[in-house]
C-alpha cells in the first residue's frame, strides 16, 4: 500500500479508527504442481471489532450442506422442496417451496437475507455453534437473523420445516427447537452516538449481542471449501463432489448467470457482490477473472471475503478485508462514506494484489482444473 501512497495514505494513516483489518493468502505451486501457501496480514486484531453483516451467510451455507449429508434421509437432499411453518409470521415466508440449494445461490448471487433466515432455521443456533467450534472456530458467534427485528429470545427459537416430495408427499418433518446454550458476554461499543429512530442518542453503539466472526475465520473457512487438502481434517466441512462443484459454480457466478430465479440487471449487475477489484462500479467484468466470495455490508462495515483467479495468466490467490465507513462515528444514519472511502479502498486494493501477483507469479503455476465451471449448464 506504500507504493501508492496517493491512494492508501489515508487509509494507512488512520487504520485503527477505521476498524481496517486485511488477510492476505499467497498461493506456490512447484513445478510438481504441488500446492503451498503463505499467509499475511495487516493490522489483523481480534480485539478490533467488525459487524460481519452478510459474510455469516457463507458458513451457514456450508453447515445446511453439510447436515443434509449428516441426516442421510432417501429424496432429502439440497434441491428437495421445503417449507418453514412460521405461524408467527415474523420471518419471511416463501408462498412457495423452495430448497436449499436455491436458497444458497441466493445467498451467494445477491446476498439474500431471506434465504439466510431459513438456513438459520434449518440449522438453529446450537448447532451452527457447535459445528464452527469443532472445527477449529470456538469465537465464532452466529446468534440472530438478518433484516428482521428480533429479541434474543426469538433468534434463540427455530420453527419447523416440512421436506416434499415434488408431488406433495412430506418425506421428513423436522421439529422446530430452542437453544438452551448460552453465548459468552463481551461489552463491544463503537463510535459516539446513534440515532434511534429521529433521536440522536449521544453513547456509542452496542454491538455486544451481535454476530461476530474473526476475518481470519472466515477467510480459512472458504479455503477449507476451496482447497479442503490444505486444511486439516476436523476442519473440512462435511460435502460431497456435487456439493462443491454446486458451491464453485454460485460463489463466483453473476446474477444474469441464473436462469431461477432471474434477476433484474438493473437492480443486480454482474459486480453487485464483488466489492475487491470492482468496488461499486456497474461495469462490464474480465472474462479472464472470476472472483469467488462472500460479501457483507450493514452498520457501516463493508467486508470481503475472496479467492480471486484467473485462468488466462494462471493467478489464484486470498484476499479478506473489512472496513468501517463512518467518520463520524455515528450509526442509523443515512449519510455514510462508503462511496467515498469503503468502495474505492476495495477496488483499489483489489487491484494493487491483483497486479503484484501478475509481477510475481510462475510460468508454472496452473489453475486448479475444479475452477474451470460452465456457467452455462
């Protein structure tokens, strides 16, 4: 970031009231093909806080997968219709059924939060925890929905869900549940104020019963999905061959790559969730590069998680990321700096990465054929 000073100075400068925290994997390949990495980071501290807003929705994909193989029930698998029975009403139904797999190509197409409530349903609470904790992520906390107000009560309840057959028939029934676990207490508070409603309330923000996940967590869970042979066993997520091939395809596809559901490119362009290396922008995309990744924007925290390839100049490598856009340090606002300090930083250090690894890859270095996806079929 020093050798472009006119674009990271600031962010250099003032990386701690930013909240900016990056990981970096730098992926070897010897002339064997054998794979090695080495990892690197920049301001990487768990004690400064991040929302992690949308990019939670990337595990909880993984563990709906993962369950489904656990359950190993003939007809129930990731594409067989379901239905949540939510007699409250509180958290978004579909009038429809629908299923796992379409609710993960949402999630990771345009980073749907209805689709995550229901595979929070599926899961439930105990579970998710004790799943990141056994393989290897014990601080990681995932309590509540997104988008939907709820007590944490209510994020501790999951309502029942009714696997179909395509002609009705209920092949299994799963029971709603209620976590009984309790999470550890931590006082989190960011910034001077917010608003609650139209009143300003002049004390920081409480955060303290949000989620939260480390960036290095999150970063090593897409590894272990994309390169499950460098991690250790207990920290492999339980999929099949299908399931990955399923997951390459919708992390690194765009929106007008989906056939069901479609989705208007106006509101949807092809770079809507793929913040390193395009930031914002509503422009056409490499067709040499593609980026797969789970984003998250909410509370003024934009963050990124990435692997980024492109199989013209045989480069791959990891890239997360998170920054908080708030200068003002006030939150529930509608006058936020992600235009003018998230979205540029993300381009930028998306393509500072990207070119270093142009100057310093190896003749020899070949992209793993699995990333090699017809997004037409």
């Amino acid at each position: 970031m020093k050798t472009d000073t006119a674009t990271f100075a600031q962010y250099l400068a003032n990386k701690d009231s930013l909240r900016l925290q990056i990981f970096y994997t730098k992926i070897n390949r010897n002339k064997k093909g054998k794979t090695s990495f080495k990892e690197y980071s920049f301001n990487l501290n768990n004690n400064l806080y991040f929302y992690p807003a949308s990019t939670v929705k990337m595990p909880i994909a993984f563990l709906a997968l993962e369950k489904l193989n656990e359950m190993s029930i003939p007809g129930v698998n990731k594409y067989t219709p379901m239905v949540i029975i939510d007699s409250s009403k509180k958290v978004y139904q579909h009038e429809t059924p629908t299923s796992i797999a379409n609710y993960i190509q949402q999630i990771f197409l345009v980073s749907d939060n209805e689709a995550y409530n229901h595979l929070y349903d599926f899961l439930g609470q105990a579970y998710i925890q004790q799943k990141l904790t056994e393989k290897g992520y014990p601080d990681a906390i995932i309590r509540h929905r997104l988008e939907v107000l709820l007590t944490p009560e209510e994020n501790r309840k999951t309502y029942p869900i009714d696997f179909y057959t395509n002609e009705g028939k209920i092949l299994f029934h799963q029971q709603g549940s209620y976590n009984k676990n309790n999470f550890p207490t931590r006082d989190v508070k960011i910034g001077k104020g917010y608003y609650n409603d139209t009143m300003l309330i002049e004390k920081p923000f409480d955060f303290s019963l949000k989620n939260r996940v480390y960036l290095q967590d999150l970063h090593h869970i897409l590894q272990s999905v994309l390169f499950p042979e460098m991690v250790n066993e207990k920290s492999r997520f339980d999929l099949s061959e299908d399931d990955d091939t399923f997951l390459y395809k919708w992390m690194s596809a765009y929106p007008k790559e989906s056939k069901m559901p479609l989705y208007d490119s106006t509101i949807y362009w092809d770079t809507y969730c793929k913040f390193l290396f395009y930031g914002s922008e509503n422009k056409p995309t490499m067709n040499n590069i593609r980026i797969f990744n789970k984003v998250g924007d909410a509370y003024v925290f934009l963050t990124d998680i990435a692997y980024i390839s492109d199989k013209e100049n045989n480069i791959d490598f990891m890239l997360s990321a998170t920054i908080l856009c708030n200068k003002k340090e006030v939150f529930n606002t509608n006058s936020y700096d992600y235009d003018s300090l998230g979205f540029p930083f993300f381009k930028k250090l998306g393509e500072l990465m990207y070119n270093y690894e142009l100057k310093n890859h190896h003749s020899k270095h070949t992209i793993p054929a699995k990333f090699n996806i017809n997004y037409n079929q």
